[in-house]
C-alpha cells in the first residue's frame, strides 16, 4: 500500500528523532564527566567533613581568552600544636601568571580570614596576592581545622574553586591525668593512702612542678613530684611532664570527700596546677540500712535518704551502726547537731546482737505536724556528730527529704 505524502513526512520526523535520541544515548560517558569534573573541582569535593563545606558562586569563565593562570604554591597548612587559647595566623599567596586579569573572590569561611587588596577584584598578569588565615580554637581538640573558599576565573576545574585549609592539633598548656577527679576510693582507717598521677605537658620544653602550694586541702598531707623518664614522655608524646603521688591522712573525718591539691609550678598565673581528689573512709563505724528501716543508705557519700512523706505524719528512719575499738565501752554520741532544729537523732545499743563488733541502731524522725519541707541534694540536712569513740571524735552525715 503505498503511503500518503503526510504519513512519509511524520515517519520521517519520528525517524530522525530516533537518530538523535540514538545518538545522545550513545555519547561516550566520558564528555558528561568531563562536564561534571569541570564544574565540581575534586579537592573542594574531597575536603573533610568536620571543617564544614559551604557553596557560592565563582567567578564566570570567559568563553575565549586570553586566560589568566592561578599559581598557588600551599592550598594546606601543618601547624603542628598549638596551645588552646592562643592564636595563630598564615598566610597563603595566589599569582596570576597567565595573560589576563585574574578575578578572585572569597566565599565563607570558618575562621578569620583577610584577602590582600585587588583593584576592581582582580590581579594583573604578573602580580600577587596574600590571603592570610587568623584562628583561635575554643576547645582542645585533634586534628582542627579551619578553611576559606575561593574561586576565580581559571579555567582550570582545580583552580576555578578551591579552599586554603589549615590543620593541626590544639593541646592543653599542661595535661592532667586523670582528666577530671583523681578517685582514691575506701581510705585505710589505720594508715595513709596514695594515688598516682601525671601531669605533662606537649607544647612546653620544660616547666617547674613542686610539692604543695597554698589552698591544698587539709586532708591531703604531701605530694611526691618525680620528672619523667625518656621512654614516659615519649609513650605521651609529652615535652615535659612529671609523676605526683599524693597521700593522704587516715585521720580524716568518715564518709565522701573532694578536696583539691595545689601544686607549686612556674608556668601558670595562679602559680599552682589544681587536682581535685575525692574518697572516702569507712572507718571503725559503719552505718547500714535495715531491711524495714523505712530509708535508703549510701555509704559512699554518707548521705541517708528518707524520701517523700505527709508532714502531718511525719517519718522515722532506722539505720544500723556497728562500731569496733570501743572493747567493753559503749559507743555514745556527745553532741548532735542537726541543722534542722525539728529533726531528732537519736543512738541506742541493740541489746539482740552478738558479733565481734558492737552494733547500735540510729533513729532519724521528722515529728508528725512539722512544717512541709524540702532537703534536697542541693540543700540537705546537715548532721554533725561528735562522739566518744578515740578515733572518731567528729563525723557528719547528710539527710535528704520532701514532707508535704
């Protein structure tokens, strides 16, 4: 059957459609990449995470030249370390070696950054100029860093959009180990304890660390100051640095304790490294719930709670305490001061118990009718002690409640 003129003409056309589509389908994969590489420089793609990628716009590219030529010796700075709280500068330098004025612009940064002055933004073939990066870390922290995005009108994908970037590591002036508390845990009733720490440094050559400065805690007797060796500061990466152990006296009263140790030093303001040391010590007197004593005990901190009641009733709480050195003395408390005037303590023998230690029970009572109150972990009721007992003539303890 032999076609309309129409029907040839709309074959054709869907024909020569197909071509086209057969042809653009068939395009080697490497003229779009070679689009996508143009428009997406691979060391702006390949810069890390945590240093924060920001978009804008370069500069255009001219369709036909003359081109100019970026020359950038370092897109990278290596600082190395450097001290937290201080800051540090470098700078970077960007030549235009090609045939025509080179445009620079400057995207976001993350840190302070200065850009040398351009007439009309640009630089002339032949001449230079400085970008210069300003940084002050907030925080101590490996491998930081900081960047600026710049892009000009080099035709060069690498050169079109690039970033100066700078790394390094921010230390402390001086390390404490243990970082935050050093925990000494139960104390000896009968004799000192120690614990061992560390104190260096990665950025000083050589500091001064002495014994025991004004403002160390009174249960805290001495600190033994011992330089470390070659193969301590090496394992450290340290400069300088140096072993403390602190003892601490067994006369202490019992319970929890946090006090600090201030150790002589030259490099710091307050002329003292601070170390917070906490513990405590059990001693011949031992408190312990009992199984309907209507309470909870913590013998770490010392500290009794008797939860949440109806003041019109009031609470009582009983604890067990077992006493040892008294022989055939009985245990008494001389004077009891709570800072709460309505609380009542009050201390009996427990006549039922036979055992190499003698063993008492405690009463805590808040009286029926008392006003409604609330001793938190804040504010608790502070209860202070002294007593017979020739090793134990102070001890306090601490009561929290709510009676509404």
């Amino acid at each position: 059957m032999e076609l309309r003129p129409f029907a040839k003409i709309l074959i054709g056309t869907i024909g020569g459609f197909a071509l086209l589509a057969a042809v653009w389908i068939g395009k080697p994969k490497e003229s779009r990449s070679l689009v996508q590489d143009r428009q997406q420089p691979t060391l702006a793609n390949n810069l890390p995470r945590q240093l924060g990628d920001v978009d804008f716009t370069p500069p255009s590219i001219s369709p036909t030249g003359p081109y100019p030529k970026a020359v950038v010796d370092e897109m990278e700075f290596h600082f190395g370390a450097m001290p937290l709280g201080t800051s540090m500068k470098h700078t970077f330098t960007i030549r235009n070696e090609g045939e025509a004025p080179l445009v620079v612009k400057k995207g976001e940064s993350t840190c302070k950054c200065t850009v040398g002055i351009m007439k009309d933004g640009q630089i002339a073939p032949g001449e230079s100029i400085d970008v210069e990066l300003e940084w002050k870390p907030g925080n101590a922290v490996k491998n930081f860093g900081v960047k600026v995005q710049i892009g000009t009108n080099d035709p060069d994908p690498k050169l079109h959009l690039f970033s100066f970037v700078v790394r390094g590591d921010v230390e402390n002036l001086i390390t404490v180990v243990p970082h935050e508390v050093w925990s000494i845990g139960p104390i000896p009733d009968d004799k000192p304890a120690t614990i061992t720490g560390t104190v260096y440094s990665k950025i000083l050559s050589h500091f001064h660390l002495g014994g025991l400065a004004e403002g160390s805690g009174d249960e805290i007797s001495a600190a033994e100051v011992t330089p470390l060796n070659e193969d301590e500061l090496a394992k450290l990466e340290a400069k300088c640095g140096y072993s403390v152990k602190l003892t601490i006296k067994p006369e202490m009263q019992l319970g929890y304790f946090r006090q600090k140790a201030m150790l002589e030093t030259d490099f710091s303001n307050e002329g003292a490294v601070r170390v917070l040391v906490e513990g405590y010590r059990e001693g011949p007197i031992v408190f312990m719930p009992t199984a309907a004593g209507g309470g909870r005990w913590n013998p770490t901190n010392q500290t009794l709670s008797m939860g949440r009641f109806v003041a019109s009733e009031g609470k009582k709480v009983n604890l067990l305490v077992y006493v040892k050195g008294m022989d055939d003395e009985v245990f008494q408390f001389l004077d009891v001061e709570p800072d709460l005037k309505s609380m009542q303590v009050q201390l009996a023998v427990d006549p039922k118990f036979q055992g190499p230690a003698r063993r008492y029970v405690l009463t805590v009572e808040v009286p029926p009718g008392k006003p409604p109150t609330a001793r938190g972990h804040k504010n608790p009721v502070i209860v202070n002690l002294k007593t017979n007992h020739s090793r134990v003539a102070e001890m306090k303890f601490w009561i929290h409640f709510l009676s509404q």
